[in-house]
C-alpha cells in the first residue's frame, strides 16, 4: 500500500525510525551486571544480548562482572576510563541487574532489575530490591508471582530461530531425551521413562548446533523441569513431556509464554500424542508473542532513561523539587493559619548581616522574606551593615543599623533589646529563606514550652556546581556541635528574652560569639533546652570548612567552664576539631573477648592487642565458652600460663547465652572500664584505646564505639541508627575507609543512640547499675543496642568516635527472626521510631542510610498539632482496583481537606509506621505472608486504628487468578488471621458483608464509585468499522468467565469484531479481530472509550466469588456509553439500565441478537447507562463521606 509519496507504507515506517535512529543520543548509558557468556545458560545469553540490542538501538550498553564476551555480539566491557568519562560527562549510568543478584552491588544511582526467573527460584535469595528500583519481568507469569498484575514486560526473544527450527514433518525422528540441570540425578525415576533414553544436561554441553542437530530430530523430550531448552525442543518439533507431581503443573503450562501446544504433563491421557499434535505451528506462535520485544525495549529504554534523566536533574538541581513540596499544601496552610491566628502568632526577628559588597546578595535574602514570598508574616527585619539595603522590597518593612564587621556582636545586642522581638535569628546576606520554613518554625515557637531558649532547623546549601544539597540535622548533638560547629552552630532561633538575661553575645569572642552563646545555653540550661524543629528553614551557601581560631578558644573555654581543667582542641581537618579532655586519672581497663570465630582470628586479635596497645594499665580476659577443639583448647592452656594477671581465661560450660558470660566477666573483672571487643577485631594503630577512654571518663558519657573496618578496608561500623531496614541498621556500612559520609559525620566524634558491642567501652559501675546485658534469649541478637538504649533513657551520652579505629573479620549475621525482632519493637518501638541522631526526613529504606526519603515528601505536621487525621493506605497494586477502592478515595478526602498522610505502593515496615504516627492504616486486598505479618505487628505494638478493604470473597478466587500467589493453601485460615489483625472491614457490596458475617464484627459497605476526573468527560464513538465492535475486558482472572461465552464469540465471530482488551487466551485469538494489551491505570478510561465498542459483554461463572463482586466494569463500560449485557449474577440491587440474562448459549446470542438487530436503540441504551453512571455512580462529595466514614474511627 502506498501514499501520496508512491513509497509503500512499510518501507516508509522503516526509512523513518532509521533516520531516528542515526541521529538518537546514546544518553545515559546502561551497565548489565552479567556473568562470563556462555550459550549453555539462556538468562545469560539474555543479558548480554539485551546489552547487544541496546547498542544496536543507539543507546550506549557495556557488560560489568563478566570478562568473556560473544565475540559476535557488540557486547564491550566496561572499563574504569568509560565510566570516567560518563561521570565528567554528568551521566547516570542505569545499573541492571538479573533477578539473582542481591541488594546493589554496583552501587548504581538508578537500578532496573530483569526478573528472567521467580526471585530466588535459583538463588534462594531475595534482590533486596530499593523502593525506587524498576522492575521488568521476563513474562507474565513472573510479574504475577511477584503480585504484579499490570507489569513492565521484556520478552526477549532469546532463541535462534534460524538455527532452532522444525525440519519437513516427512523427516524420521528417533530418540528419546531427559533435559537434566537442576533436578538432581539421583532422584531420577528411569522406570517411568523409556528405555533407552539419553540424557541432554547442562553438567555436559553441547554447543547449539550440536543441540539443534539432536532436538531437530529426537522423538520426544522428557523433563522434571522447566527451562528454555524445553521451547527450543518444541521449535524443533520435539514434543516435551514434563513429569507430573514436580516444578511443571497444569497452572504452569497454562502460563508458558507462547502457549502450552507441544507440552503435555506426563499424567495425561495419550500425553505423548497430545504434545506431538501442539507442535505444529510453534514457530508461529512463537513469533506472535515475541514481537512486542520491540515495542517492549522502547518502553524499558523510555522509562529507564528518564529515571536517569531524572536523577541527572536531581544531582543538578539537589534538593528544589523536595524542598518545593516542604511547603504545606493549601488545605494544611489554612489550618495553620488558623491555629496561628487563634493565639500568640511570635514575632521573629531577622537580622541579616550585609557587607560593602554583596548588595545583591542582600537584596536575595530580603526578597524571600517578602510577603508574596513567604507565607509568615510575624517579622522584623534589620540589615546590620555599612550601607542599607538598594531598594525598598515591596509589602515587607526593613529596618537597617550601621554596623561594622567587628562591632555585629554588639550592635545584635542593642537591636535585640530594642527589638520587642520573642524570637530572633542573624542570617548572612545571601541566604533565601524557604517559602513556608518560617512559618513552620513560628509554629513549633509558639507551642514550645517556656524552657526552650533556643531552636535550630535544617537547611538546603548551594553546592559549588550549582546545584542544592540538604543537611538534614540531627536533634542537638553535644559531640557533633563541639566536633563540627560549622554542621550544627549556624542560624539558631534564640528566645530574646533569655538573650537578655543572659547579656546577650559575647563580644570578645570574634566571629564565634554565636557558638560561644550556644555552648553557654548548654552550660547552664543543659541539652533539653534546645530544640531541632525538623524542616527546611532556608538556603545557605555550602558549608566551608576552615581553622578558626575564636572557634577554637571558645570551645576550649566551654570544655573548662564543664570542668576539665587540661583539655586541648586540636584541628585535624579544616573546622574539624579532635577534642582531648585532658583527664590525669590511668583507671585500669578490663578489655573482654568472648572467643566466638576461629583460632587464627582469637591470635591476630591477642596478638594486635599486645601490639598497638600502648595504654599501660589493662587487662584482657578470654571468655572460654565451653570449646571442644583440641587446638583451642590447647592455645588457651598457653595463655593460662604465660599471661599472668594481664591476660586472663574465663571457663564456662557450654550452652549458656553470651550476655550471662558477658555479665559474669563484668563481675570478675577489675577494670574500672569494661571494653566489650569481638574475638575477629584487632587495633591498627597505637593510642585506640586512650582515644576510648578519652570520652568514657567523661562523666556525661556512659558508651564509647570506635570505628571498624571490614578487611576489605572499607566501613563495618561506625554507628548504629534505630528502625533503619528493620530494627536497628548500621549506617554507612561498606563506605570506603576515607569517605567523609553525610555532612561529614565520618570523620568527627559524635553521639549515637546506640553502638555495636564488638567495641563497646562502659564505665563498670554503670554497666553494673544498668543491669548488665539483658539475657532474654530473643534480645541476645540486641544487647549492645538494649544496653545503650538504657543507658541513654538513664540520662547518658554514647558517643562514636573516628579516631579509634579497628579491623574486624566478622562475616555478616543472618537476617534477624521474627521473634528477635519482635522482642525489641515490644520494649523499644517508640525509642525506635524516633532516633535523635536520625532526622527523620533520612529514608529508613536504604542500606547505610543517610538518604533523603522520598515517600513522605509533603510536610506532616506534629502530632500534637495536628488538625485532620493522618492515614497510611496500602493498595493492592498499582492497576485499577486499587486506584477505584483506595486511592482515588484517598486523594479525594485529602483534597477536600478531610484527611492527610500518603499512598504508600509497598508496606510501610512498623518503625516508619510509628514514625509518621499515622492515626489510620489501610490494608487493600492480599492475605500473602508479609502483608500478614505488618498486620500482626501493628495489632500487637501500635495503637493505630487498622482497616481491611477486601473487594472480593477470596477463599473463592478462581483458579489461575495471580492473586492466589502468596496465599497459602488454606485462604480461609489467611483470611481469619487477617480479619483478627484489624478493627474493621471495608467491602463493596451487602452480598460480600454478607458472606464475611459472623468473622468480623465491625462491617462496612461502601460501593465502588468512579472518578469524576477520570470519568466524567470521556465517550467512545459508535459504528466506526464495517461489522458491530463487541468488547470483553478482563484479565487472566476472569478466564473461567470468558469460558460462558467462547462459544459465543466463536460462533459470531464472522458476524461482528471481537475487541479484548487486557487479556486473550490463545484458544480464541484466532476469533477475535483485536488485541489490546494492558495499559497504566492512568490510560485505563480513554483507552477504554478508544475501543469504539458497539456492544460490550460481562460474562460471569455463577460463583460465590462472583455473586460478591461490584459491578466496576459495567460502570466503567457506561460512563463510555457502551450498552452492557451481563450475566445475571449478582448486583441485582444496583438498578443500572443493562441487560442481564442467563448464561447459556441462547440466551446470550439472543441478547446480542436484540442489540444487534437496532443498534439505534442499543446507542440509547448506552446514553441511558452513561446517564445512570454520572447521576448515581459518581465518588462524589456525599461518597466521599461515606469512604471517611468508613476508615476512621467512630
């Protein structure tokens, strides 16, 4: 076919997407972690050939991990000189990864993962996947294991089909085959086989020729397994059979990607001659299913490349999209305003310190404080400098002072007292305050009790190439503040009133009269009161680190006023100061090892010790578990005899818990000091324990961590943050020894809630007042955290010093059971949710921490000050069932200002949970087992009212359905527990409260109404194509349905066009005249109404589970305007204009008989149920507040 050029339409299609081709960006390219090639493995051969089909689309795709290449295939290595390249270049490279790599070990800033398999099918082991991650499943089937229903494909069409191709049917085949690769020999029943059979294993290859040559011609494939060479074989025209009562089941057959024909379970009748007849055609159907591939890999290139795009603008711009959504929303920013005006709104004084050049700077700093600019309006602003501001900033009253550099200290005193101010801050001029920053500070002020003196926020910081970063504080951090002023001293909110009765600055401090007040404050007032208010206040110029002397001094003063008399500060870094107490006191130190690892690790470990350990009064005492190696046992006699009273065994029988060996040591010991250090740690350098002791005999201070090193060099400990990945992780674990961290947390002392006991020093008598260790066998994992938590609820500080540092050869511990974890939610949750040396806009999410979290990215006010209920809700899935019964509610009641909180995709593990102080969680749908257990743990450690939105009867979801993934056997039992777990149920129809009556006790039933936004303005046109358009919308769980009506669409199918959208089982593709894959939910209602659908069918099994279910899809159909005929199940109180009959042949044809024979009178039977849709069927206000109804509390 041609057009008005005279060149044939197809070729034309190709000309352009060639000339696109010449002139596409390679952009951001792709790294594919992948093993060495080899053509035995088809996950292999994937990867690498993905990276060849990328290159050959234009896009730039290198192999990491692997050395061995194709050599036919443009597959290049990734060499360290191109990933230098991309780096100067600003690209981000997108880090891909198979299913059966864990966690990130590329450290990729955007990561996709390609599920060739069900995650860890193979491996055993979970990816470890991060929120942010893409997922691309090899099929459908992988998707729905994983509990995705609507997914990103990339069917790759792997096999060779030039080589893997049936010869002429006339050709002879003989031989029988058993494929073999991880179904274990052993257990190979041969008498079920054929005599003779020989085996094809992948422990000895062949090379692909020579497997096409034998499956080209054998008989019959035999398997226990399934792997693409069973496709191959049946491409080769060998049928397959698969032994029954192993991995292949019916259901999997059902879920083979181009179709079960040429497979057959060895249990079925005539089995053999079943799979020969499936062979024919295979190439064909082969061909069909992976011709999406194309389409496929510009959706991965299109999503994958702007996720890189967006990071790319991220590391360009920071922080300013976060920062953008700090700012309250509208119907948050009213009740604010409200609660404001309702009492003391304080006046805040900000002064901002000019200079002879930096007019422009000034006027920045006074144009954010301008009223379009800002959203308070409490203020009083003075310019202190040698001239006044250039002009005069519309709406915003500026006072300006003569002020030379070195008068600012004074001349802020006499501002301040003649001010009338409550509060007041000094800025630098240049520094832009955050659109809603001070009016979320003004609110923390006016709640703040009288004993809070001064306040400090988080700030943004311009970075040298242009772009923002954050420093997200930790709550007042003595160690930190005294380590790193810089971090922490900046742009403090100072009660004047205390100001004043304090004298105000200092004025013989230089340029650190701020930090000399501050250490002053906590001089005489202590750490409590000083709060962190924490949110975005303004953007400053990136911190610049340098030797100040006045900072120096008046740390050094600060440490004397607190008694210690012989302290000295030292700069080791730039502004970065190693702090020494000075104390004359050598107290003896009891350094004990409980001799948990092997032999050699117990020497290095004696052997360093004695080594680098150059503080004379210690002692070391080996706690001997109860050790049957004849090796240990004789190296601890050794000891015995030559170790005198500095080294010490301590016997005990074997079986006991660590923390009752650990406690009796404590007791035995005779340090004044008890350094808890793992059998693997060995000191690199002498001094490490002075530098522990240094801080220990701080009477303030009750723990000292050091820092540890893997013996890979880089970051095993150096510290430890509550609820991150779970209870408690380790931040900055796997850092390289020399990085700096976050607002460079790695190379100062500070303070941490708690350390990890492979170095722990704690003053003996505290331990010994603290109770020691907890020996509870389910906190055995958590004693070092459960004692620091104690000893800081007693009031002490656990500081983590840098300058301590130790290799450790510990291998990581195994994930933490259930009860283990559960037995320090039940004492520590609160603790947990809220770590001071955490803040809580750092993700909890991510390995190492010290990420900014992007699922709460609106501000949430404090729970005390709240003025609408906050909900968590957790949908389904991201398709059409959780957008109609959960989401699409969600943001309804939160635009109108009823509710706030977030969606949240995945569960929001407990410690997150209690972090938000969420008053309400919704759980949608799915009774698989982490969905369980988030329930289990919420009813037993949370107060939060819980909700269950089931919108289906789920003991009686058809076979097949992929949500019967993860279920368990018993559903019902599932159900129960689930049903036990909550304090209500939500469904949408009286039929499904009616089959859950009597499981729970507190029923709602809200209807499914459809979204005005989505809705209301789409219409399909009627009568586009020569023969009536007749549509069938489902998905792979309503097969069982379609089933009432195949006959139906067979028959018809000369007569009308059949138009599936969603889902189309192969037996009636050859009837139906288009196809139309899923699509995002987002393009779910026009992609609906752009069918151009006639007539629209709803077929239903007459099931439990359907007489349960909503009436969604004929909504959905009406709101197109699209006459419906339904089978009459169900609904039958919903009293929309369709035509139910029954389901039999004839009352179905006779139905679309009727409609067919006057499509003007079906046209308005479909006005008719649009009209019905928009009166009665619209989430409108009145539903909006049966939905609020129904999840909070009464």
């Amino acid at each position: 076919m041609s057009n008005t050029l005279g060149v044939d339409g197809y070729r034309l299609e190709q000309a352009m997407a060639r000339l696109q081709l010449i002139y596409t960006k390679p952009a951001h390219p792709y790294y594919i972690a992948a093993p060495d090639y080899r053509e035995t493995s088809s996950g292999v051969c994937t990867l690498h050939y993905l990276c060849h089909a990328l290159n050959l689309s234009g896009r730039e795709a290198y192999i990491c991990g692997g050395k061995v290449v194709n050599p036919e295939l443009k597959t290049p290595l990734l060499d360290q000189a191109t990933a230098d390249r991309h780096i100067a270049s600003g690209k981000v490279p997108i880090t891909v990864y198979p299913e059966v790599t864990s966690g990130n070990p590329l450290s990729g800033k955007v990561v996709a993962r390609y599920l060739l398999n069900v995650e860890g099918f193979l491996t055993g082991r979970a990816m470890e996947e991060e929120p942010d991650d893409l997922l691309f499943y090899y099929d459908a089937r992988i998707a729905a294991k994983k509990g995705v229903s609507v997914a990103d494909l990339l069917c790759f069409p792997i096999i060779d089909i030039s080589l893997f191709n049936a010869p002429d049917p006339s050709v002879p085949r003989q031989g029988h085959y058993l494929y073999q690769n991880r179904h274990p020999l052993d257990q190979v029943d041969y008498a079920s086989l054929p005599a003779g059979i020989r085996l094809l294993s992948v422990a000895n290859p062949l090379s692909l020729v020579e497997l096409a040559k034998v499956l080209r011609s054998a008989e019959v494939l035999y398997s226990y397994e399934w792997s693409m060479t069973c496709a191959i074989a049946v491409l080769c025209g060998c049928p397959v059979i698969f032994m029954a009562g192993h991995s292949v089941d019916q259901v999997f057959l059902d879920g083979i990607f181009f179709g079960r024909q040429g497979f057959a379970l060895s249990d079925e009748t005539d089995a053999l001659e079943v799979a020969r007849a499936g062979v024919q055609g295979a190439l064909q159907r082969y061909v069909a299913v992976t011709e999406p591939f194309w389409q496929q890999l510009d959706v991965f290139i299109e999503k994958t490349q702007a996720a890189a795009q967006q990071q790319a603008l991220a590391d360009k711009q920071g922080m300013l999209a976060w920062l953008e959504q700090r700012c309250p929303e509208e119907p948050q920013r009213a009740a604010l305003m409200q609660r404001l005006a309702s009492g003391r709104a304080p006046m805040l004084g900000v002064l901002v310190l000019g200079s002879d050049d930096a007019d422009q700077a000034l006027m920045r700093t006074l144009e954010s404080l301008a009223p379009d600019q800002c959203l308070y309006r409490h203020l009083q602003v003075v310019t202190l400098g040698a001239a006044s501001p250039a002009s005069d900033v519309p709406g915003l009253s500026v006072h300006h002072r003569p002020c030379q550099a070195a008068q600012r200290s004074e001349v802020i005193n006499r501002v301040v007292a003649d001010s009338g101010c409550d509060w007041f801050m000094v800025v630098e001029a240049g520094v832009e305050f955050t659109p809603g920053g001070l009016l979320l500070v003004a609110l923390e002020l006016a709640n703040a009790a009288d004993a809070c003196v001064a306040a400090y926020a988080d700030e943004a910081m311009r970075m040298g190439n242009g772009s923002l970063g954050i420093s997200l504080r930790p709550d007042l951090n003595l160690d930190l503040l005294l380590s790193l002023p810089a971090s922490v001293s900046p742009h403090w909110l100072l009660r004047s009133s205390e100001f004043l009765a304090q004298g105000g600055f200092d004025t013989g401090c230089g340029q650190a009269f701020e930090l000399e007040y501050q250490l002053r404050l906590v001089e005489q007032r202590g750490l409590s009161g000083i709060e962190h208010i924490s949110e975005p206040l303004l953007v400053s110029e990136a911190l610049r680190f340098a030797d100040c002397a006045s900072e120096r001094e008046v740390v050094g003063r600060h440490l004397k006023a607190r008694g210690y008399a012989q302290a000295h500060v030292d700069s080791h870094l730039p502004g970065h100061y190693r702090l020494d107490y000075g104390h004359a006191d050598q107290p003896m130190v009891s350094i004990v090892i409980l001799l948990d690892g092997a032999l050699e690790q117990f020497q290095r470990c004696i052997e360093a010790l004695l080594q680098h350990t150059d503080y004379p009064c210690y002692e070391v005492l080996l706690l001997d578990p109860g050790s049957d190696e004849p090796q240990v046992r004789q190296w601890l006699q050794g000891i015995e005899q030559i170790g005198g009273d500095q080294l010490r065994v301590l016997s005990f029988a074997q079986g006991q818990c660590p923390a009752l060996l650990r406690n009796d040591a404590g007791r035995l010991a005779r340090g004044e000091y008890l350094l808890w250090l793992d059998a693997t740690a060995a000191p690199i350098a002498k001094g490490w324990l002075q530098q522990l002791l240094n801080h220990a005999q701080r009477p303030e201070v009750a723990a000292v961590g050091a820092k540890l090193l893997s013996m890979n060099g880089r970051i095993h400990h150096a510290g430890l943050v509550l609820g991150l990945r779970g209870p408690v992780g380790r931040v900055f674990a796997g850092y390289a020894h020399s990085d700096s961290g976050y607002m460079q947390r790695l190379t100062v002392d500070q303070n941490y809630s708690a350390l990890s006991g492979e170095c722990l020093m704690v003053r003996r008598d505290l331990f010994v007042e603290a109770g020691g260790f907890d020996e509870a066998p389910a906190l055995a994992r958590w004693m070092d955290v459960d004692l620091c938590l104690r000893l800081r609820q007693a009031g002490y500080l656990n500081v983590w010093t840098p300058h301590a540092q130790l290799l450790i050869d510990r291998p990581a511990m195994a994930d933490a059971s259930v009860e283990e974890e559960d037995a320090l939610y039940a004492r520590w949750l609160p603790v947990l949710a809220h770590d001071p040396a955490y803040n809580r806009h750092l993700s909890l999410a991510h390995a190492g921490g010290f990420k900014v979290a992007t699922l709460q990215s609106t501000w949430q006010p404090p729970q005390g000050q709240r003025e609408m209920p906050v909900l968590v809700v957790h949908p389904l899935d991201q398709g059409e069932l959780g957008y109609s019964r959960v989401v699409r509610p969600f943001n309804g009641l939160k635009a109108a200002g009823y509710i706030d909180g977030r969606v949240s995709p995945g569960l929001t593990p407990l410690v997150e949970l209690e972090r938000l102080a969420a008053d309400v969680v919704v759980f949608q749908g799915g009774l698989d087992a982490p969905r369980l257990e988030v329930m289990r743990r919420i009813q037993a450690f949370s107060h939060v009212f819980t909700v269950l939105e089931l919108s289906d009867y789920l003991p009686d979801l058809p076979v097949g359905s992929a949500r019967r993934e993860g279920l368990g056997e018993d559903v019902f039992h599932s159900l129960q527990q689930a049903l036990g777990c909550v304090d209500r149920l939500v469904v949408p129809t009286a039929a499904l409260a009616q089959a859950f009556a009597g499981l729970h006790g507190d029923i709602r039933v809200v209807e499914t109404r459809l979204s005005i936004d989505a809705w209301r303005h789409i219409k399909g046109q009627r009568r586009t194509a020569g023969r009536p358009r007749l549509g069938w919308v489902g998905s792979s769980e309503q097969a069982s349905d379609l089933e009432v009506i195949a006959p139906v669409i067979k028959a018809l199918a000369a007569d009308v066009e059949w138009v599936f959208f969603g889902f189309c089982p192969n037996s009636l593709r050859p009837y139906v005249h288009e196809y139309h894959e899923g699509v995002e939910v987002q393009q779910y209602p026009q992609k609906l109404a752009g069918l151009n659908l006639d007539l629209a069918l709803v077929p239903l099994q007459q099931t439990l589970f359907n007489v349960c279910r909503g009436n969604q899809r004929q909504l959905e159909f009406g709101a197109c305007a699209v006459p419906v005929i339904c089978s009459d199940i169900g609904q039958e109180q919903d009293d929309l204009p369709v035509s139910r009959v029954h389901n039999s042949y004839e009352h179905w044809i006779e139905a679309i008989g009727l409609h067919l024979a006057n499509l003007d009178a079906a046209q308005r039977r479909g006005d008719e149920l649009r009209d019905a849709v928009h009166r009665c069927w619209m989430l409108d206000e009145d539903h909006l507040q049966r939905w609020r109804s129904a999840w909070l509390p009464a």
